[in-house]
C-alpha cells in the first residue's frame, strides 16, 4: 500500500476523526471525491480509519459505523472484496495490524459483523478473507470464528455465492485444524451439504468432496529449490537488451543511468556479461539506434529503483529527451564494469535470428558500435563463416556489399582475385567487395538456403557493373556444384559469346582457371543457340583459346563437338574422317547415335563445300555428312538392330532432299557411280554399299524362317 506520509491520507484521517452530525454530509462528500480521484489505496485507507476509530462495543460511533456499513456493501460485490477488507481491518503486511490496524479475534470478528448487520454469507466471506491470509494468527482466530458460524448455515437456510461455498469447504478440507476432529468436519460439511444440495454434488466440488483430503493436491508449493530455481529462471529471462530497448534512449543518458538498468537486469555484481546477450545488444542498438518513441523514456528510467541515487523523478522529466543511443555511454560501462567481455564470441553470437540489417546506416551502427565497445576493429571474416540463421547472414552480407570503405573493407581479405589481361575492372566499388573469391563463395553457399532470388538480385548489379570482374570470380569460386553459380556464368558468358570486344582475352583467362565450367556454358549457349552465327563465334573462341577446341571435340557433349568438328572440317583444320573414326572406336553406339540425331537435324540444309562462305560456314557440307555417313556404314554391324534401321532411314531422306546423290544410288551402266567426283561418288558407294547389304539381310532373314519352318514340321 502507498506510504500513509502522504498528506492525501492525513486529509482523509482528518475528515473522519472529526466526522459529527453537524459536518456528516460535506465531510463524505469529500472522502467520496478523494476516492473517487485517487482510488483503491485510499478507499481502503478510510476504512482502516474508520474501523481504528469505532469501538465495536459501544453505540457512540453511529456516525462512522453507519459510513463504513455503506463502504463495506459498496465492496462485497466486488471480485477483490477479501483483500480489500483484510487490508482494510490489519493493514497490507502481516507485521501492520499493531500500527495501521487492529489484531483480528474471533470476538473481533463477531462484534464487526454484528455492528455493521452483516448477512450470514457476508460473515462467512469475511471470516474466509482472514482464514486464508497471510497472518497465522489472524488465520486461527477467523477459523474459530468460522466453526461458529458454518452451523447455522443449514438453520437459517441461507443459500452461500458459489464461490464463497467452494472456499468455505476448501478450507474445510484443507487447512490442518479441521484435521484434527474429523467427526466434527464431516458434521459442518453435513450442514453445507441440506443448504446446498445440488452444488456439493457438482463437478467443480467433487473433487474436495470425496476420498482423503492427503490425495487432493490443492497444498501450496513450500519446496524452497523449486522457488529457487522458478525465481531464477524468471530472472534470467530478463535480457537486459530487452528492458534497454523498453525503457528507451535515457537509459544511455549517463553511465550511472546504465548501470541502474543493468542492476535491475541482474548484472549489478556480474563480471561479465554473455557474449550471446553482447550481440542481442548490438542487433537492437543497429535496429533501433533511432525511431523510438522516447516520450515517456525519461520517466520509465526514473522509475528504476534499484539504484537509490538515480535521477528523481521530477528532474528526469525535465531532462531532455534523447532521439538515440548515446555509444559512448554504453562503451564507458562495458569497459570499466565487464572488461574480460570475450569480443570474438560476441562477433559469433552475430548469428541470432534477431539480426536484421535492412540498410547501410544500420550495418554502420553494429560496426562502429562493435569497434568503441571492443577497442579493436571488426573483422570481415566474421561474415564469411557460414552461419546458422541465413536470413539473418544475407542482410548482413548485403549490406556489407553496398557499404562504403570507411564502414567495411574488403581489401584485407587474402583471397582476391588476381589482375588478368583484357579485365574491366573501372566500376568495382570502392570498397573492393568484387575482387573477393571469398565473398562470391559465401553468397554462393547462402543461395542454397532459400536465398536463392535474393543473392541473384545482389549479383544482378555486379552483373551490370563489372561483368569481367564477377565472372572470373565465379569461374573460380568453389568447384562443387553450385546451381546459382552455373547460371549466372552461363549467362555472363553467353554475352561475351554475342560479340563483346575483349570476349577472347577473357575466354582465354577462363578457360585457363576452369574448363570444365567454360565447356558446360558453352553447350547451354549452343542448345539454347536462336542465331546461327553463335556456333560460328564458340567456334572461334574455342579455335583461338590453345587446346580449348580439341578438349570441346572430344567430350561427350556429342551435339556441341559434331558441330564444331564439322566447322572444323570447313575451315580445313580437322580431317573429319579420322576424328569420327577414333570417336566411333571409344564411344560407338552412343556417339553413333548422336552422328545420326545430327544428320537427321542438319541433313536438309546441307550444302557444297565450295558455296560454304565465311557468313555460313556453320552449315553442315554434303561432304561432311557423306563422311559421318560412310563412317558409320563401316561400323554397322556392330550397331543394335534399331540404329541399323535408323541410319537406313537418313540415307533414304539425304537421298531424297539431294537429287545428285539419288541420282548415283543406280546400277552402273546407268549412273556411272565409279566416275562420280568427290562427295557425290562417296554417298553413291554408301548407297551402293547398303542396297547390297539390305539384300544380304533380306537372304539371310528368308533362310532363317525356312530353317524355322522344317523345324516346326519335324
């Protein structure tokens, strides 16, 4: 209760010990103002005046009694009525009755129900009220008090509010002088039981109404280590970053303000604060740093009563109010007061689901606040871990990106990217971030947790600025496969394929840092090709860039080698023949198959080598496709039946899209096919060749099915 010091209690102690007939009316109409303006605690003071001040064995007092009868109907109908006459009769401490109140008897109990005319269940409630408080002495006086009372309850057939009748019987239950006479108990529970009959059966009082009152667990917990440890636990859930946030920007206004919020944190006698705690700090300080709404912060930090010497209420209000964390402050205090602080844990604890850096001015407050709090300078490489909380890692990581050097450099990191010829690398930010091998792979990971739209807008922007740069980079980022990774190189590269000026000096660099990568991006150009003048320029960058082509010619992308070998055998720089027959040799069905795919798609744009000019050297010549035909005639009988009857069917179709060689595919004296010149003469002998072989087939199938027949005969 508050402190009766204040003259607001002096004025309502005045009013009703002078309280007669003569200024009965204007001195309740002030107490009645006085409540009503300053509430519950001096509603409750007049009555513990007025009770002081009446002599419950005498009629002199009518006056007060008569003010109190009114106070105490006004109260029985509400919820708190039990506190509030205890408070009012002993006082709001069990120690208070011989000061502020009266020791409570069971004969007090009857002359104040019986001066103030109280109903019967009106005295059980204030009889309950005492018997489960807080004063043992006054508990064992209000539980006589009750054995008098609880019998007369079946006589004069009053009827108790239910929650009264259930307190009444747990008491009955419950409390250990009611153990000691059982017979007795089951007689006042009797007399309970005729004057309520239908409520001492309902599912609410069972189960204080049946077995022995040991098995019902209504005990109050007494075990003093589960006290312990539940007043720890709500302590420690007390982060003091939290209640920092909440009381806002005062708490910041000295360092004697907080260390008043630490102490009410539980820190006051700490030797260090948690690293995890350290970095929920900064994540808040960066978030918040302004914004708050610091109307009422001088006020809360007033409030704070841990520290006796804190600022008064009155002078904070009149502080001026703070629009922002004051990092000297906090520095000051973690420095002087928590200095074995373990700053490379608290850089770890970064990774907290918490951490959300939305901007460069947020990412500037962590740093610099990092930096004043530790005295040493926040390390890059606390960001290129890998982290638990993605989320969390990306906004960091982006905002590191964007940010200025002053904030965060990234030219101190060992692996960067080295210098090569033909490289634009004029629109690298200041701050180096492209040139890191180190970055790139963190983004990379990070895309595979979800964040993969996310990292590829932040790389979209490098993309833009500085394509020579951010492609080297991811030609030599982490060899494991990486689905952001290969696309953005493919597309990077598909650029350069499109005719960039210094596409051959950065092909050159690429191809020497990751081959395989070049060759992968190379073929998604190809089967993603609209132009036909895109072959003619892979073609080119592969011709130029040392084994680039023999490596391209002899993987088993079979689509992408056959038609830069076909380009190649334009150009006059690949004997074909020689190439499709080692090819054959390794790889025969599979590559075979992809000989005939390939003749199937290009057969019928097929033209003479000599009308093959630079714009269209990308077309397959009728020399090269009697060549990959004729080489795969020499491997035919080692084919499956199905790729035997597939290439029957090309040479039919090359036959019929090109009259000349059709017109060879006749008997000698009509065709002349021994004097056919060059490719004519070539796709005439295949023809020639597989017209005999069909033959062959057709005989040996028809004496096969003879054999058969004689078989099924005997």
């Amino acid at each position: 209760m508050v402190s009766f010091a204040s003259p607001l209690f002096w004025q309502i102690n005045y009013l009703v010990t002078n309280l007669n007939k003569k200024n009965f009316k204007s001195n309740v109409a002030e107490l009645n103002q006085l409540v009503e303006l300053y509430g519950e605690d001096a509603r409750i003071f007049l009555l513990n005046c007025l009770v002081k001040d009446i002599d419950f064995r005498g009629q002199k007092d009518a006056l007060k009694v008569h003010l109190l009868t009114h106070e105490v109907a006004q109260a029985s109908s509400r919820p708190n009525f039990t506190t509030f006459i205890c408070e009012a009769i002993e006082g709001s401490s069990s120690d208070s009755a011989a000061v502020n109140g009266r020791h409570v008897t069971e004969e007090f109990l009857h002359l104040f129900c019986k001066m103030l005319k109280l109903s019967l269940p009106q005295q059980v409630t204030v009889g309950l009220a005492f018997a489960q408080g807080v004063n043992a002495n006054s508990s064992g006086e209000a539980i006589q008090f009750l054995r008098s009372k609880i019998p007369e309850i079946s006589s004069c057939g009053a009827n108790l509010p239910s929650d009264v009748l259930h307190s009444l019987v747990f008491v009955l239950r419950m409390k250990k002088e009611f153990h000691v006479d059982i017979a007795e108990t089951d007689s006042l529970l009797a007399s309970i039981s005729s004057a309520h009959p239908n409520d001492m059966g309902s599912l609410e009082m069972t189960p204080l109404t049946m077995g022995d009152p040991k098995y019902v667990d209504c005990e109050s917990m007494t075990n003093s280590d589960s006290l312990s440890k539940l007043i720890s636990d709500v302590s420690s859930s007390c982060l003091f970053y939290e209640l920092m946030e909440d009381v806002g920007y005062s708490c910041t206004s000295s360092s004697q303000a907080l260390r008043t919020l630490l102490a009410e944190a539980g820190l006051a006698k700490a030797a260090t604060i948690p690293a995890a705690q350290v970095a929920g700090m900064l994540a808040m300080l960066s978030r918040t740093y302004t914004g708050l709404d610091a109307k009422n912060s001088a006020t809360l930090m007033a409030n704070l009563t841990i520290d006796f010497e804190a600022t008064p209420l009155n002078e904070a209000a009149a502080m001026p109010v703070r629009e922002n964390w004051d990092l000297e402050v906090i520095a000051d205090v973690l420095q002087n007061n928590y200095g074995s602080i373990k700053w490379s844990k608290v850089a770890e604890q970064l990774d907290r689901p918490d951490l959300n850096i939305q901007n460069v001015s947020q990412l500037r407050v962590l740093i610099t606040a990092f930096q004043r709090f530790s005295q040493t300078k926040f390390r890059v490489t606390a960001l290129l871990r890998p982290w638990k909380n993605y989320r969390a890692h990306f906004s960091i990581l982006k905002a590191a990106v964007e940010a200025p050097p002053e904030v965060l450099s990234f030219s101190e990191l060992p692996h960067k990217l080295a210098p090569f010829e033909g490289a634009d690398a004029s629109a690298v930010p200041k701050n180096g971030v492209w040139f890191s091998l180190d970055i790139v792979d963190t983004l990379l990971q990070v895309s595979e947790q979800d964040c993969y739209g996310d990292v590829r807008k932040l790389l979209d922007g490098a993309m833009k600025t500085c394509p020579d740069v951010l492609i080297a980079n991811l030609a030599q980022a982490s060899p494991r496969w990486n689905a952001l990774r290969d696309d953005m190189f493919s597309e990077l590269f598909s650029t350069y394929i499109m005719g960039r000026p210094n596409a051959p000096l950065i092909m050159r660099h690429l191809w020497s840092v990751a081959p395989k990568l070049v060759l992968y991006a190379s073929v998604k150009c190809f089967y993603a090709a609209t132009a036909p003048h895109i072959v003619s320029r892979l073609f080119a960058l592969f011709r130029n860039t040392g084994d680039a082509f023999a490596s391209a010619i002899h993987s088993n992308y079979f689509s992408f080698a056959l038609a830069l070998a076909t380009m190649g055998a334009n150009h006059d720089v690949l004997n074909l023949e020689t190439w499709l027959v080692e090819r054959l040799a390794s790889q025969r069905t599979a590559f075979a198959t992809s000989c005939l795919a390939f003749v199937h798609r290009n057969y019928a744009r097929a033209v003479p080598k000599s009308n093959i000019t630079p714009q269209s050297s990308h077309v397959l010549s009728i020399e090269s496709l009697a060549t990959i035909l004729k080489c795969i005639m020499a491997v035919q009988g080692a084919l499956p039946v199905t790729i035997a009857q597939e290439l029957k069917r090309i040479i039919t179709l090359c036959m019929e899209a090109h009259p000349v060689i059709s017109a060879s595919t006749h008997p000698p004296g009509e065709t002349g096919i021994p004097h056919a010149p060059g490719a004519v003469g070539a796709v005439a002998s295949i023809a020639a060749g597989w017209q005999l072989r069909v033959l062959e087939l057709e005989a040996s199938q028809h004496r096969r099915m003879e054999r058969l027949r004689l078989i099924r005969q005997k």
